[in-house]
C-alpha cells in the first residue's frame, strides 16, 4: 500500500482523477487502486467500453484477435472469459466490459454519464481541479487521461448537413435502440474502417444503398469465424505465449513484419507469400509483411499491385473495380480496413456507388443528397465521417498547465508530448495511448503506460516527491526521434488521420506528427531508459 500521498496536510477529493473508461482508463484504474490510492473515474457515456461503447452501428467488431485485445492484466481474467468470434462484435466486447468492472469491483470508483469539461493544474496545492458539466469540482494530486484516439466524431462539411428529414446517424453515435434498413434508401458517407464495416451490413437488407466514397482505401479480408471449443482450449492454454508474442511485435499485435526485404524473394515466392497472408485470418497482410513495403516506394508498389489485382477479381464491373481501386496512396499507408464481403457488395443490384473526386457533393437537402452529376433521394443516412483523431478529445477539454498555459495552444501546430505520455508544463497528467505514444493496439499499450505511470507514482511517493513533469529538451529530443520515425515511413506522405489531415477541423490541411512510428520494442527501450536513471528525464521535487 502506498502511503498517504496527501500526507502533507491538503484537503484533495482524490489521489487520481481518471478520465475515460476505456481500455486505458480502466488499465489506468485498475493500477492505481492496486498502490491504494483513492481513485475517481469520470466517463462521458453511462457505461464502459469507450470506443466499443459509442461504436454500436452495425457490423462494428475489433480486427485485432479478441484474445490479443481483451485485458492481460489478470491471468483469471483471461482464463474465466471465452470469446465467441475471433474478432468480436461490438455487442460482445461491450459485455466484456461490464464484466471486467463488476469482476474487479471498479465500478464503484467510476461515475459514468459525467463529462469533464476542464482541468486545471493549481500550483499552489500541486494538484489538479477537474470540473464536470454538472458544475462538479474534484482536486487529485494526479491526472490521467485516458480519452482516446478516435473519441470525438465529425460531421463532413457540406452544406445543409443539418437540413436532411430522414434518419440521420453518425457510426460513433449510434443508437441504442434497433435500426432497421430494410425496405429503405441509405446513403453511407466514408469508406474509412467504420464505413466498410457498416456497408458490409446495411447492403444485407437496404432497398437500396448508396456508397459515397472521398478517397478509396485497400481493404483486406478478416476472415472472421466462430472460436472453436478447440480453439478455446488453445487460446486459453496459451496467456504467456500470447503476452510474449504481442509484446514483442512491432506494434503490439499478433503479427508482425517478416525481417526480410522483400526483393530478397523470386517472384513466385513474394505471390505465394502476399496470397497466403491475404487469405490467412486478420492483419497480417499489412502488419506481418516484409518489412519494406510501407518504407520504401518499389517495395510498396509490389504489394500494391497484388491489392488492386485482387479488387479487379472481386468486383464484376471493371468500371466499379477501378473507382475502388486507390490510385492516390500505396498499401498500408493508411489504416487497412478489415472487411467480410466488402467488395462483393459492389456486385449486388441494390448498391451503387458515388465517387466523389469525380462528382462532388452540393449539398444535403431534406430530403437526399445532391452531387455535380444529380440527386439521389434518400430515407436514411449514415456518417461514417471519422474522428478529430488523436488530439481532439484532449483538445475538448480546458486543461491548463503551469502558468495558465492551455494544452490546446501548446498543440496548436500539432501535440507535443515526452513519450506521448507527458507534456513539459502539465505536471502530474499522463495520457496512456496518448498523442505519439507507441501506436498499434491500443489495450496493449495502454496497458503498458498503466503499469509505467503505477510505477512512477509509487516512486514519487517512496521519495516524498509531488511534482512531476518532462525536462523541455527532453520532449524536444522525443519529438525528434518521433518526426524522424514518421518521415522514414510511406505514409508520412499520405494525407489521412494518421498525418492529422482533416477537411472537417479548421486548420487542419498540413500534415502534421500524430503517432509513433518506431517500433514497440523502440519505444519501450526509451521508457525504461527513464526509470533506470531514477527518473532523470522529469523535472521532480
Ligand atoms: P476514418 O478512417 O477517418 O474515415 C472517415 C471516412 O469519411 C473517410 O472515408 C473519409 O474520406 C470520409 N469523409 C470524411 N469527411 C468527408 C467529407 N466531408 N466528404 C466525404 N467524405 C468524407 O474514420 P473511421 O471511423 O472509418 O475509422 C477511424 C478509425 O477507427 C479506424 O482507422 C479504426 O482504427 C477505428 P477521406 O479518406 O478523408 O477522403
């Protein structure tokens, strides 16, 4: 147990303040309680889950396996819980949610349907004042904010957005309640992973469904299926292997890049290779390739051509196959949607599809969508439109630091952050799976922060210390080795979420440093670095 760390007499509500209940969040909770603090989680939604809380639209599932997404940090957990699918649907995984809280007795730490609209650090107690849209104040020495990468949706900008009568949904906010399709017109507006998964669905039973597509993405095959009692028994024999596995990719998944080039294999071998993980089940056909296809441009078009080979064979009308085809970006340069039928859905009478390069939205009416070449009436549509990704969640909520120092300011031409985990000026906040924190599966990572920022309070507590923040150089230094990891990859020069391009935020048309590219193992070298030398890389007292 730690001991009390408001033991130098201030009169704080809690020891941690945590926003989200999220996978991070909830990392975050859960080992922070273990040191014995006094925790307080705040989330927006009424229960947990985050992502897999607001994403309820129709086909939403996980395309990292359920067993490598699920939490690790208890081998009971993991052996008690039985996933259904190898990715699980939403349903599922919200299930799963409420059951880790009630198993471990977090909810009664959490309080959920209250947003945090501002938290400010106060010098003076070393503290932070978090205050909620209820007008509820709360002061712990500690902040973490587990908010989330793909927490706060957008609306595309086009005019009369808010005119349509009909059904209108956005895929972050979906409903609680059924939403039928059959019988009706449904327009789908995004063809990023959300769009797909919920084409693949609403194409089932719509009368028609009308597919508006920006930029086409290269889609992979899930392969998604029943978990066998079988493969039950395997997965739940395998919670070691499965942890070394996953910590030692490159991004914290169950695959990871074959170290070869991808030039050092015949041509036979190379097809044979990209065949086999196209029809292998999950990610590996992007994560588990040859190391050199999202770094070097010869490389990339190999892998490239075999996708738009691929979409040539599945799509009939060769027409429909080549407006499908992305001619602007090389494979994996954006995220890779996971998908069961997608393109065969462009085979069904019912399913047209829009491309928007060549004829662009007017506007919206009340009743349907008009683009330069005519108007397509519609009952229902669906903005599967995305996300002021990455920052925009943190950027939601006052925080200020030192100094009256806002976070929105200091991020102003993109975050900046000392492990994405930290900010120079914002002492005792940590943001686990923050802005350029080690990308990939988010669980995983997050977990990894958890277990960093327990460790790094129980030494702040061991020392009688109460103020933390990273040395301004030393997030300087991060930031470069962060660009320098960015530009080595293809899709630093693509513009999508991972390089902050959004036509729906102002100011957002530069490309800009959101992730971290380097690897996992890279990353986490970095991190234990830090605590080796006792912390030297924060500014303490
Ligand atoms: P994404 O991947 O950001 O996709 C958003 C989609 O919406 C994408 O196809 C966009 O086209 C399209 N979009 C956005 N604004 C517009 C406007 N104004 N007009 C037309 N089309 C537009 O979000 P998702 O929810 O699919 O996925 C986010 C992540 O969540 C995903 O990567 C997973 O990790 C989970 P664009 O590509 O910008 O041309």
């Amino acid at each position: 147990m730690l001991s009390d760390v408001n033991a130098a007499g201030t009169s704080l509500d809690h020891d941690a303040i945590i926003i989200g209940a999220g996978a991070s969040g909830i990392s975050a909770l859960v080992r922070l309680r273990e040191l014995g603090l006094r925790c307080r989680l705040f989330e927006t939604g009424d229960g947990p889950g985050g992502a897999w809380h607001w994403n309820r639209y129709p086909g939403a599932r996980f395309d990292s396996e359920s067993y490598s997404y699920g939490f690790f940090f208890s081998p009971e957990l993991f052996a008690e819980w039985e996933w259904k699918e190898h990715f699980s649907g939403q349903p599922e995984t919200e299930k799963y949610f409420n059951y880790v809280i009630d198993r471990f007795d977090l909810r009664k730490d959490m309080q959920f349907s209250s947003r945090v609209t501002a938290a400010h650090f106060r010098s003076e107690e070393n503290a932070w004042e978090v205050s909620l849209a209820s007008g509820e104040r709360y002061r712990a020495r500690w902040l973490v904010a587990g908010v989330g990468p793909l927490t706060l949706p957008q609306l595309p900008r086009i005019e009369g957005v808010q005119a349509f009568a009909g059904e209108a949904y956005h895929t972050a906010r979906w409903p609680k309640h059924p939403v039928s399709f059959e019988g009706k017109r449904v327009g789908v507006i995004g063809t990023g992973a959300s769009g797909v998964q919920t084409i693949q669905e609403v194409a089932k039973t719509a009368r028609h469904l009308t597919v508006f597509q920006r930029t086409a993405n290269y889609c992979a095959p899930l392969k998604n299926g029943p978990i066998t009692p079988d493969e039950q028994k395997q997965v739940k024999a395998s919670y070691e292997e499965l942890k070394r596995r996953v910590n030692s990719s490159r991004a914290w998944f169950l695959h990871t890049p074959v170290l070869r080039s991808v030039f050092d294999v015949s041509p036979e071998d190379r097809e044979r290779f990209f065949e086999d993980r196209y029809n292998a089940r999950g990610m590996g056909i992007w994560q588990g390739n040859y190391m050199d296809l999202v770094v070097d441009e010869r490389a990339n078009a190999l892998i490239s051509d075999f996708m738009h080979r691929k979409i040539r064979e599945r799509v009939r009308d060769p027409a429909i196959a080549e407006k499908l085809i992305p001619w602007d970006h090389g494979f994996g340069t954006r995220r890779v949607p996971h998908e069961t039928n997608y393109y065969e859905v462009y085979n069904q009478p019912n399913v047209t599809l829009v491309d928007l390069k060549a004829t662009p939205f007017k506007r919206i009416t009340p009743n349907g969508v008009e683009t330069s070449d005519g108007f397509h009436e519609m009952d229902m549509l669906i903005y599967a439109t995305g996300f002021d990704a990455v920052t925009g969640a943190f950027e939601a909520i006052d925080i200020e630091g030192v100094d009256g120092q806002k976070l929105k300011d200091k991020w102003s031409k993109g975050p900046v952050t000392y492990l994405g985990l930290m900010v120079n000026g914002f002492p005792n906040f940590f943001m686990p799976a923050g802005p350029l924190s080690s990308q990939g599966n988010i669980p995983r990572t997050s977990e990894y922060h958890a277990e960093w920022v327990a460790r790094f309070v129980r030494y702040m507590d061991e020392h009688g210390l109460v103020y933390a923040e990273p040395k301004l150089e030393v997030e300087q230094e991060f930031m470069e080795h962060a660009r320098e990891a960015q530009n080595r990859h293809l899709s630093s020069r693509v513009d999508s979420w991972f390089t902050g391009v959004n036509t729906n935020v102002d100011g957002r048309t530069e490309r800009r440093v959101m992730q971290y590219r380097d690897s996992a193992d890279e990353y986490r070298r970095r991190a234990e670095a830090g605590v080796a030398s006792g912390y030297e890389e924060l500014i303490k007292r």
